[in-house]
C-alpha cells in the first residue's frame, strides 16, 4: 500500500531515476553520487572567505570543475545538491557567527540564487544557482526561505567565462541586475549564491543591487574560487 507521507512520490520517483541512470562519482567511479563522500574530503579546499564570499572548495581541483561542467551544461541537476551539501557548512557556520553577534534577534533570511539571462534559463531548463540555493535553504531549515526570481537580468551580457579581464567582467555587469517589482527586499536579509567566484563581479554585482533595493543583511557564497 502507497504511503500518505508527504513527498514519498517524490522519493519514489528518484529511486526509479536512479535506477533507470545511475550516477558515478567522478574521482573514483563508485555508484552513487557526483562526488562520493569518501571523495569529498580529498577535493582540494579554497580559503575562505575570498573578497567577502564565502568559498567552499577550489576551482584548480579537475574534479570541482568536471561537477561544475555537468552541472551547468549537461543537465545534471542532481550535481547540485552534492554541491550544496559542502557549501552549506561554510554559510550555517556564517549564519551562526551572526546569530551570537545579535542574540535576541530571530530574523528571517531568504537565500537567492544569483540570476542569468533568461534565455540561458530557457536552454537549460533551470538556474543552477537557484538549485544549488533551494538545497541548501533545506538544509539550513526554518527560518531559511529559498525565493526565486528576486534577482533578473535586466540587460544583455556575455557569460563570463567569455571575458578576459577583471574590468571587463566589472563592466560586463554593471547595472545588468534589478530587484523583481513583484518583491519587496527592504529590510531583508539575504544568503546569495553563486556556482562560481572568480574576480567577484556577478555576486557583488547582486550585493550592490540588493542593497539600492533597501536589503538589511547580505551574506555572499559560492561554491568554488
């Protein structure tokens, strides 16, 4: 008999996933899982934070960079949630730090993908930032609300990885983001995160854009750097 508990379908769906098209971890082949967990612990780590965002492993390491790959550009959603899963310990770390600086405040904080162009969205079938920002709004649990679509795209730009010098990726998005007209950020505080961080125009980009839209905390992540 079919269980009532909530998101058992859901459950019930991905074995049949998994089972139809296995996942294998990119460093040692195991089934299971882009990165295994045994694999994890030996990806190589980034100092964090790097220009304030917090940063969870490096992009030098082939293996970050292969999950990245499939992530963004062969459709693998599920890389994200591996992903997430070693980013998140860097901003529940963050976000408890904040908690002891202002222990009689219980505020709210929405976690945000940062946005892309639309018709990168429509390629893809999803913004890998927002997925990697959904799981780990989970993980971080009550009191972390994943929102989608706060940031947009306002203005064409060139993906970054296309732009060859720090100043040409500052100007690539200078004034391309804008806050949603359907919501309000004002007094909000807001977890942004990213795939990946290299000179930290597009996060702090995000930053800049929030705070003009009245925002009152912004914490900045990103996967790698």
């Amino acid at each position: 008999m079919m269980s009532n508990t909530p998101g058992y379908p859901h459950k019930i769906f991905k074995k049949i996933v998994e089972l139809l098209f296995p996942v294998y971890c990119v460093r040692c082949a195991t089934r299971g899982a882009i990165v295994c967990e045994k694999c994890l612990e030996h990806l190589h780590t980034s100092p964090s934070p790097v220009g304030g965002v917090l940063v969870a492993l490096a992009y030098k390491d082939r293996f970050v960079r292969q999950a990245l790959w499939r992530l963004k550009y062969k459709g693998e959603k599920h890389v994200a949630e591996t992903l997430a899963s070693v980013l998140f310990h860097h901003v529940r770390d963050r976000l408890f730090e904040i908690a002891e600086e202002s222990p009689l405040s219980r505020d709210e904080w929405l976690i945000v993908g940062a946005p892309s162009p639309h018709e990168r969205i429509t390629k893809r079938g999803y913004n890998h930032a927002e997925l990697l920002a959904t799981s780990i709004a989970e993980k971080l649990g009550e009191g972390h609300i994943f929102e989608s679509g706060i940031l947009e795209v306002h203005k064409p730009i060139v993906q970054q990885a296309k732009t060859t010098s720090r100043a040409e990726r500052e100007r690539n998005v200078r004034g391309a983001f804008r806050v949603s007209e359907h919501i309000s950020v004002r007094g909000k505080n807001i977890v942004v995160i990213d795939d990946i961080t290299t000179t930290g125009a597009t996060i702090h980009e995000c930053e800049h854009t929030l705070r003009r839209a009245g925002a009152h905390r912004i914490l900045l992540a990103a996967v790698a750097h």
